[in-house]
C-alpha cells in the first residue's frame, strides 16, 4: 500500500439492486497503512476480493441500514467465522444504531442469537462520531435520508487530504459542513426527491462545499451515467473558477480516485441564496 496517496475504489455504484458488472454501493478506501471497507452492498464482497482479502481489511463503515448498502454484512459474517480467514479480533464496523440487532435478526436461526460480536467490534454511530482507524480519521454526520437513521463520511489522512462520501440523503447543511474543502467529494446522485440529491443537486452541495473533485454515485435507473456527469458538471464547473474540465467523474465500477497531495480549489463561490436546486 502506498502511503503517500489516500484512494477509494469503487467495488459497485448500482441501485437499487446490483447489475451485471456492478454491484450495490461498495467502496475500498485505503490510506494511512490501512482499508476501510466503506457501505456493504449487494456483490460488493465478491467484488472487494479483486483488491484484497477480508481478512485484510482493518475497518468497516456503514452508511445505513438499507440492503443495497449493508446486506453483505450478512456473508462476511461468516466468511469471517466459519470460512478459511483467520480473525485475530473481531473487525471494527462502525455503523448506524441498532446494526447489529439487526445483523443477528436476519442471522439467528434458532433459540439463541448468532455471535455478531465474534465476527464483528460493533461502534454505533451519532451526529459528529468520529474515529482512528491507524492513520485515517473517520468523521460522520448525520443527513436526511428520509428519516432513517444515516450518515456521510469524510475520510482524513495524516498528511491533510480528504474524502467525503455522502452515503444516501437528500442536500442538507450537515453534508455541506462535512465535505467543506475536501479534495474529492462521492455524492449520491439517484434522483431528486425526499432522502436523495439529484445529479444537478449533488453539482449545487460540491460547489457549496468549495471541493475539488466531484464524483456522482449511486445513479437511479430513471437517468445513465452520462447525463448525471453531465447535469452535475454544468453546475459544477459553472459555478467557480477551480473546477475545470474532468472536475466531474461518475463512480463505474473498479474506478480509482485518488488524492495525492493536499490542495485547495481557489476561487469557487457559493450559489446565490435564491438559486434553487
């Protein structure tokens, strides 16, 4: 693992149940001597081993309790305790409250609960959590998602560079606040309505977040990848001077960003307050 680049690898982007070729929401997130394996989606373990093993990874994050974003939570449960992987300790999994009541109601299959806490050292998270996973930082938010509870993530190494994901939730201060100057923001893009960003929306949170980079995820069926790029680029490389051409990428499967450096986009400016989304 080089140390000197904080990266995340897109394992699926897909809703709301995986493709051929592409999973439900999964990424790797690696830095700081370590991985993070960032939201569980449906295909998404398959698709981590191409990468590395599970018994590699030094930390799960989850962004909310829905399938498409947590239920292979399911068989690395017991890839982890019944399979060929060694566990020294149970895995951190950082994850929204009730996870893992709700990990071993789908588990149990008989009069006592299956041993979620053999497989697994479960941290529920609040509004402002954070973590140390070796050299990265774990911060989360809460954010609207249709009033379950979910969070955002910004990733932090030890040399300033940050990633921001944006889980699923509709634009909110709390998102904003997060991604603040983050050098690579991952928004949801499924489409506008009630818990979600539409492209163009997750265009309007990056420019006011001041980041650099822009990748739209979670792309709903209802539009293709290159329109979202599109409707968020529009906005996005519209709205400041640091955007440029390519500051908008979408999140296909096996896609790498990385941060190399830490750096500032000057000269981006916040939307109008009558601007709408």
């Amino acid at each position: 693992m080089d140390d000197g680049v904080l990266r995340i690898t897109v394992l699926g982007s897909a809703t709301p149940y995986p493709l051929p070729g592409n999973p439900c929401s999964g990424y790797l997130v690696e830095g700081g001597g370590v991985r993070v394996w960032v939201d569980a989606g449906s295909g998404s373990l398959g698709e981590l081993q191409r990468y590395t093993g599970l018994g590699e990874i030094d930390a799960v994050w989850i962004s909310h309790l829905h399938a498409d974003h947590c239920s292979d939570l399911l068989t690395a449960y017991y890839a982890l305790l019944y399979a060929d992987i060694r566990l020294d300790a149970p895995v951190p999994l950082y994850g929204p409250p009730a996870i893992a009541d709700r990990l071993a109601a789908f588990l149990t299959n008989g009069p006592h609960r299956s041993p979620v806490e053999d497989a697994f050292a479960v941290e529920e998270l609040y509004d402002g959590h954070e973590a140390r996973v070796g050299g990265l930082s774990l911060r989360a938010r809460a954010v609207e998602h249709g009033g379950m509870p979910a969070f955002a993530l910004r990733v932090e190494d030890q040399d300033g560079r940050r990633i921001a994901y944006s889980g699923d939730c509709e634009p909110c201060p709390a998102l904003t606040e997060l991604a603040r100057d983050c050098e690579l923001f991952v928004c949801e893009a499924d489409g506008e309505g009630p818990g979600h960003h539409s492209a163009e929306q997750a265009g309007w949170t990056a420019v006011d977040a001041r980041v650099g980079r822009l990748v739209v995820t979670h792309v709903g069926p209802g539009i293709t990848p290159e329109r979202a790029v599109a409707d968020a680029g529009r906005v996005f490389a519209g709205a400041g001077a640091g955007a440029g051409a390519g500051a908008v990428e979408y999140a296909a499967p096996g896609a790498v960003f990385a941060v190399t450096r830490r750096s500032r986009t000057p000269g981006r400016t916040t939307r109008s307050p009558a601007s709408s989304r």
